[in-house]
C-alpha cells in the first residue's frame, strides 16, 4: 500500500490508551495495521502520567486542531459525552473524514442527523465500539444478518451492572463495593448513574434497534429502569425459585395495528427482568455481554464476549479503523458509499405504548398474615384475565408475610389494572417489588 491512513484520537483515557497500544504493537495482526498510523492526539491534560509513550509532537489540548490536521483521515473519536463529542464528530464529517467513535450517547441521540451528514460528505461513521465493547455485533446487524426480517434483539449491554448482579447472585458483595470494583476496572462511565439507572443501556439499545429494524426512535422516551431500585432480596428468592436476575434491554417489532400509519411500532425497554436458568442469557457473568438477535429465516443467534474494558472496546474501534483502511485501500472515492456499511435509516419507525409490552411479571407483595390472603390476590389476578404461574409464600411473621407471585405473559395495561386491585386490598401492606420475567 503507498501512504499511510493517518488516525487522529480525540481522547487518550481507557479507551484512547487501549487504540494507542494496538496500533504501536502491529506485530502478529492483520498487516493491514501496519499501514496506519497515529498522527494527531489531543488530550485534556498534557501533563497527565501516561502507561503508554506518545510522541511530544504529535499530542496537544486542542481537538479542533487534530481535526483540521491534513495528515489525519481518520477522526477517532473516544472522549465520550455529548457535548464537545456531537460538535467535533460533526466538523470531522464537514472536513470530508470518516469518523470511528465509541460514543453511544452521541450515536443514540444523534444518529439520524450525523449518518446524514456523513452520506451527503461521502464518509463513514463506524461505531462498532458503541455496543458490546469487543462483541462484533454492529458489523453483523448491518451486513451478515441483512437477508432477515429481525423480531427481537434481547441483550445483556451494560458491562458494569451485569458485573454488579454476578457478584451480587454469588458472592453476596453488597452492592456499593462492586460498583466501586467495576470503577477500578475501567468498566463504569465517568458518571455510574449511567449505569445503574439504565441509561447506558438505553442509548445501546436505541442503536441496535435502529440497526435492526432500519429505522431509529426516540431514545428519551424508551422506558428505562436500572438495577438501582433492585433489592438483594429479589435476587435470592429469584435464586431460589430457579431464575438469574440481569438487566435486560430488549426492542421487539410488534405487529402493525389496522390504520396505523406506514411507520413500524417497536417496543424498546430496559429493565431488571428474571431468567430461567436454563435461558441462554441467564449464564451470561462478569462483564461481559451478550446480543440475542432472533429473524426469519436465522432463527436465534447469540453474541457474547467482554462487553466493557480497554481492551475489548479498542478492539472494536481498530476493527472499524481497519475497515476505512480497508476501504482506502480498494481506491474507493468518497461519494461513493458501501450501503450496508454506511446503514442509513430505511424505514419510519415509532415506539409503541408501554402497554403494549407483553411480559411475564415477578412481583413481590407484602401482606398481613392473614387466612385466605393468597386467594384474594389470586382472584384479583383472575378477574384481569392474568394467569398465574407460580405464587409462594416466603416469610410469615409477626411483621406479615411475603407472596412472590411470577405471571404468565400480560400486557402492561392488564397489568396495571390488577395491580391497582391488589393494593387496594386491606391485607396488603405494599406492593415492594415488580420485574420483569422471560
Ligand atoms: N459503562 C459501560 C458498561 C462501558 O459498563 O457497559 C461500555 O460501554
């Protein structure tokens, strides 16, 4: 190959050091990685301590600079956050350069406007870093899986939290020293309420739905609940009853009703939900993640790995570089885009009410101890046409007792209703827990 692919880095935190090294140790990979070469680097601190070694020259404090650098092709952009994130990957785009980032929320927000963008300039934006750290996931929602109508993508997408419930399921570590952990680790965002409130996984899952069914939604308004409200409790009786509790992000094409509109009604939540153990997801520990696409005529198709990390997202990252590279090297012109590489949106696509989501339901009920209590909550159940799965009675004390009740599959306004009834009854105290159940 003749020149080099010049790769300007906005950001040399995990991430940014984890890309450094790769391409400063070209030994035993693709040859491909030989022919690229960092140009620019721009840091917020100059003086900051660095495990890896960064030519002088090359480094500076201005983003803008490595920007407008000619010698760079290739924006990569690992600085996270929206803002300056959105404004630097868009004057990377009107400088006519392909962007790679690991920003999902960025892309989640901003997708529609940036692929645009890029098209109109003719250059990529490739993000397979944004979901799934090293997962190749983005990669096979936009090409291997192209000849499929997807149905359902069900992922396991935030490292940090799966972390937490691993450790939470088997070592019974309370739940602030293995956030603290996850933090060391290099797993959790700069701000952990990312995390545990869901948010990371809701900008995930506002990407992969995008991918999967051709058309973005907004991402404010996806139903979002994180494992901060999930109590160790629900966790040992979920154990005892046969299920693994993971926060789940799912996003489902529903079928279209009569007179609705052209556009496709999806429903995207994210939410601690129970797992048979036997489920593929359930063994799914640690930090790592993992992507359950089910399409017609694939079937289901699992992707697991390490899903946060340094390594693993860089991974991710120089795979997309490796693909512009690739790209360059075929002499392709820009102006001419690969399609599926590209993926613009191909189709409208509007989120459904909340009450169309068609879940099984734990719920945990506190209630006096009193003689026919169980059968009040069943009928209550019954007359909102709700089947029951299972209901067990776990503690009785002075204090009352707890009934764990698991549903059969309703939907959220079924499910509303009854609960409602429920808690109007004298003998329920309160209604202390609702996750979701597959
Ligand atoms: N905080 C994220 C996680 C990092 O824990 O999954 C990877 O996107």
């Amino acid at each position: 190959m003749g020149k080099k692919i010049g790769i300007g880095l906005l950001g040399l935190g995990t991430v940014g050091t984890g890309v450094a090294k790769i391409l400063q140790t070209p030994d035993k990979r693709h040859p491909l990685v030989r022919d690229i070469e960092l140009v620019g680097v721009a840091v917020k601190n100059l003086e900051r301590p660095r495990e890896i070694s960064i030519p002088t020259s090359i480094l500076c404090q201005d983003p803008n600079l490595v920007i407008d650098n000619p010698a760079v092709d290739v924006v990569v952009e690992v600085i996270g956050g929206i803002e300056p994130a959105r404004t630097l990957i868009m004057r990377a785009i009107r400088a006519g350069k392909s962007v790679v980032t690991a920003n999902k929320a960025v892309i989640a927000r901003h997708g529609e406007e940036i692929a645009s963008a890029a098209s109109k300039a003719g250059v990529y934006v490739l993000i397979e870093a944004a979901v799934g750290g090293g997962i190749p996931i983005i990669e096979p929602l936009k090409q291997s899986l192209g000849g499929n109508r997807i149905k359902k993508v069900t992922g396991i997408i935030n490292g940090t939290t799966n972390y937490i419930l691993s450790k939470m399921a088997k070592e019974k570590v309370p739940y602030k020293e293995v956030l603290e952990e996850a933090q060391k680790l290099g797993y959790a965002e700069a701000d952990p309420a990312a995390d545990v409130e869901g948010l990371d996984a809701a900008d995930k899952i506002a990407i992969l739905s995008g991918l999967a069914f051709g058309g973005s939604v907004e991402r404010t308004n996806i139903p979002t609940h994180g494992i901060n409200k999930l109590k160790s409790i629900d966790v040992d009786y979920a154990n005892q009853l046969g299920y693994r509790v993971k926060l789940l992000a799912v996003a489902e094409c529903l079928e279209k009703k009569e007179n609705e509109t052209n556009s496709l009604p999806l429903a995207v939540w994210v939410q601690p939900t129970l797992l048979p153990k036997e489920h593929p997801l359930a063994g799914v520990n640690g930090v790592n993640n993992a992507i359950l696409v089910e399409g017609d005529p694939i079937g289901q198709v699992m992707f697991y790995g390490p899903g946060a990390g340094a390594g693993p997202t860089a991974s991710a990252v120089v795979a997309d570089i490796l693909n512009i590279a690739g790209i360059n090297f075929l002499g392709e012109k820009s102006g001419c885009l690969d399609p599926l590489l590209a993926a613009s949106s191909w189709r409208m696509c509007h989120l459904a009410s909340p009450n169309e989501i068609i879940q099984k339901h734990y719920l945990r009920v506190k209630t006096l101890d009193t003689p026919g209590v169980i059968g009040k909550i069943g009928t209550a159940f019954g007359e909102h046409d709700v089947s029951i799965q299972s209901i067990v009675q776990f503690d009785a004390s002075q204090s009352g007792a707890e009934i764990v009740v698991i549903t059969q599959e309703v939907n959220g306004e079924q499910m509303s209703k009854t609960l409602k009834e429920i808690q109007a009854l004298k003998e329920v105290i309160g209604i202390e827990a609702q996750i979701g159940c597959l």
